[in-house]
C-alpha cells in the first residue's frame, strides 16, 4: 500500500511537471507576441521554471482553501495564447478559480468564460509607444532596476533601457559595472548573459545594448547623439533632491522626464503607487517615487485607515544597514551612524512616517516615527501600532488585510502572509511593497500592531518601476477585475 502510494505520489508530481513544461513556452509567446503578462495570484510566472509555476499554484489553495491543478489552468492558458489581445496582466489563477469553482453557467465553453472575462482588452489594438529609460547612477537600485527591465526583454517590452550614466571612466570600469550587474551577494546572479562591448562603451545584456555615459553632472549630456529621445530618468543617485537639482537633467538634450528615487524636497509628488499614482499627469516633468519606506507602509495604512480610521499612530522600522553607513567605526555626520553597521543596532531617524501624509494626506499630523538600523544587509520591518476609531479582532484585521492583498487595487503592493515559519531571508526578492505578517498581528479593540516586511531594495525597485510606466503613458489593465 505504501509503495502504489508512493507510485501515486510520483505521477501525480510528474504530470504537474509535464503541465508546467507545457506552459512555459505559451508564457513567453503571449509576453514577446502580446505584451501580456501571466500571473497567479500576484505572482508573475514570466521567466518562471517548472517549479516556479507548480509552486506558484499552491497559492491557491492557500488562499481559497481549494486546490487548483496545473491540469485546470492549463486549457484557460492555451485558449488565451490563440486569442488577440491587448497588452495586460492577467490572473490566471483567479480566472481559472473563478471559471471552475464561481462560475454558474456550467454549460460555458473555456473560451466564452475567457471572451467575457478579458472583453477589455479581446480584439483591442496594442497602441502603447515604447519609451527610453536612462538610469542616472548605477548603484543597488539603479542595478536592480535595470535587472527588472532586462528579464521583460523583447519587442514589446515597452519600457526600454537605453543607457546608464555614471562617475568616472577609468581603465576598466566597464568590467566592473557589469560585473556588479551579473552578481550581487544579495540577490543573486544575474538571470542571463552580459558581456562588455568596449568599442561601443557598452553592457549587453539578454539582447538589450545599455550605453554607458561617463558625466559630472545631470546637464552635461546630449542623449540624442546615442539615439535616445524623449527620455524618463531615473535620478538614483540621491545627490539631487529639489526642483532646481533635478530640473538640471531636463536641460540635457534628449530628456523628457525626470523620477528620483528618494524623498523630494519642495513641491514634487512624492508617488507611492497603488497610493496616489493618480496624482500623476501628463504634464508632470519632476516626480519623486518617495522612500522604500514609505511604499512599504502607505499602502497597508491606506487600508487599514479606509475600513478603521486611524486616529494616531506609530510606526517603528527595524531597517537593513545601508551604504550610507560606515563598514567599521568612522566619522559620519549623522548621529550614530559613524559605528559598524555590521556590528550594531543603530538607532536613527526616519522621515517616513511623516512623508506618507505626501501621498496620503488624510493622515497628515496622526503619526510618528522612529529606525532601528540592524545588522542584515537587505529586507526591513516596519511595526505599526495604531490607535483606530472603530475597533477590530486580530481574526477581522487579518481577514481584511489578505482580502485587500488579494483582491483590492492594492494587490500589486501589498502582500500577505500566514506562515509561522517566515524570516527577513525568505522575503529577498519580494516583488510587493510590503507584506503582512498575519502571525504577528496584535488586536485589542481600537488598537493595532502590525508587522509589515518589506524588500527595501528589490520592493522599492519594482514600484518605481511601475510609476515610470505611469509617467511613460503604459498604465496595464489588471484583469480580471
């Protein structure tokens, strides 16, 4: 009996394996072909292995309690690779759930289900332009972000890197630039093949040819002699915060816009998407995509304020060590920070509580904040304890919290998880702005501490990605809705 439960086991693993392999290439064509997008409750599955997408399904069942097999959501799959449509990201794992388990006209063929679900974009012309991307610094977020616009490579990825300018020019600093790119003690090696060109002073990367632009200063270069027009920059150097530092690079030849991603000062928006992206206008030229801690915790505050009404509050971020500080005790100008950030807890100041009333000003003056700077190179946490005017159960909060990950057009910033068992470690990589701790959630009535973690790097990344595609005119549809 154990073994033919064994044999069981084996196949049933086996055709879960031949269902993936099958999906994998109708992935990549509706992506390169189509400009669409597949993923399965949040989870992208372009570029995805095998396992990457049998595992992705078991957040079904997780999440709805039923188990939905790749065997399922492989017909839905197939059906929408012979369909015409429109750029978008598409659920397959809500589309696939809803058409197995909520659909109530049992007699509806796959491919009815599908035409009614994506009517949105079945049949729709495919007219958004590409747009150049130039990274201004290449350092942890400007490396990651170029990582994020190489593994969508194609000729309908719509947001095309073009070049990365940087300091110096020194023998050999080509080498080194794409060195940095192919590796990274964090997040991994690069997902690809990189090679230097020195007599085009280039990095190419999976196809996409990234000009590098030795420059002192934001108005010092002419972008169009490399081809690029009309481009967004990406000011990741945080060296210029204001309208007349950042206003510089538009005095360069080439440059349309300008995105920084730090906190402005003045009057920039400071963007958290998912937040207040429809702050964003055609006409805007300098926008801020704020801090990697104030996307992480706007969004659930967002909610939590939208249902419960938070009166006051404080918000404590237990953050990864930084570049800013100091590998062994040396002099800084900032309090504490000048001591071993691999060897101390430090605490320090942080402006995001107070920079969320930026994006979300119904709680301007309601919070307070302070930061724990700790010793672990990446991913952070911020705790949140909340005074609010209706009062809630750890049971209500959690419930509400997975609903909004899940289904509420916060979904693509805020993630949620149950697990007893998750640490920083776990979340590397995490594609969401921050993702809520349910295990740790404290409810007593009107109060609330929350724990939200947060990918500082990799998270922060993904969201100024997407408001560069706002600023770039490429808003996607998610479906289904």
């Amino acid at each position: 009996m154990t073994e033919a439960h064994n044999d069981s086991t084996l196949s049933s693993w086996e055709e879960r394996q031949e269902y993936a392999e099958m999906m994998q290439p109708l992935i990549g064509r509706l992506y390169r072909t189509k400009g669409v997008e597949i993923v399965v409750y949040g989870r992208s599955l372009l570029n995805g292995s095998t396992i990457d997408i049998i595992k992705t399904h078991r957040l079904v069942r997780q999440h709805e309690g039923k188990k939905l097999r790749l065997r399922e959501s492989y017909p839905l799959l197939k059906a929408m690779s012979e369909m015409e449509l429109a750029p978008a990201r598409i659920d397959l794992g809500k589309l696939a759930f809803n058409y197995l388990f909520k659909n109530t006209n049992d007699d509806q063929s796959v491919e009815e289900f599908l035409q009614a679900e994506l009517t949105d974009i079945v049949g729709k012309p495919d007219d958004i332009e590409p747009q150049d991307v130039v990274l201004y610094g290449f350092g942890r977020i400007g490396r990651l972000l170029a990582r994020l616009m190489i593994e969508k490579n194609g000729k309908n990825n719509k947001l095309r890197l073009r070049a990365i300018v940087v300091r110096g020019g020194r023998e050999g600093d080509l080498e080194k630039r794409a060195s940095l790119l192919r590796r990274d003690s964090v997040h991994g090696p690069f997902n690809g093949s990189i090679t230097v060109d020195h007599e085009a002073q280039a990095i190419k990367a999976n196809g996409t040819k990234i000009q590098v632009i030795y420059s002192d200063g934001p108005d010092q270069v002419d972008y169009t002699q490399y081809g690029i027009k009309d481009a967004i920059v990406v000011d990741n150097t945080g060296i210029w915060k204001d309208e007349d530092g950042l206003g510089l690079h538009l005095k360069s030849k080439g440059v349309k816009k300008v995105l920084l991603t730090a906190p402005a000062k003045g009057d920039i928006k400071n963007i958290v998407h998912g937040v207040n992206d429809a702050d964003i206008q055609p006409d805007d030229l300098i926008l801020s995509a704020a801090s990697c801690t104030t996307n992480a915790i706007t969004p659930v505050l967002k909610a939590v304020h939208d249902k419960y009404e938070i009166q006051s509050g404080h918000v404590e971020t237990v953050h990864a060590y930084t570049n800013d500080q100091n590998l062994i005790d040396n002099y800084h100008k900032a309090d504490r920070r000048g001591r071993s950030a691999p060897l101390n807890m430090v605490l320090t100041e942080t402006g995001a509580a107070k920079a969320v009333a930026k994006a979300f000003p119904q709680l301007k003056g309601k919070l307070t904040g302070n930061a724990i700077r700790v010793p672990t190179p990446n991913v952070s946490m911020a705790i949140m304890n909340l005074n609010m005017a209706q009062p809630s159960s750890k049971e209500d909060m959690n419930n509400y919290l997975r609903e909004v990950a899940l289904f509420s057009n916060l979904q693509n910033q805020v993630d949620y998880t149950a697990s007893t068992e998750i640490v920083s470690s776990d979340l590397v990589g995490s594609r969401y702005a921050g993702i809520v701790d349910s295990q740790a959630t404290i409810v007593d009535g009107n109060r609330a501490v929350l724990y939200v973690w947060y990918d500082n790097e990799f998270g922060y990344s993904c969201q100024v990605l997407r408001v560069v595609q706002d600023m770039a005119g490429q808003k996607l549809i998610s479906l289904p809705q």
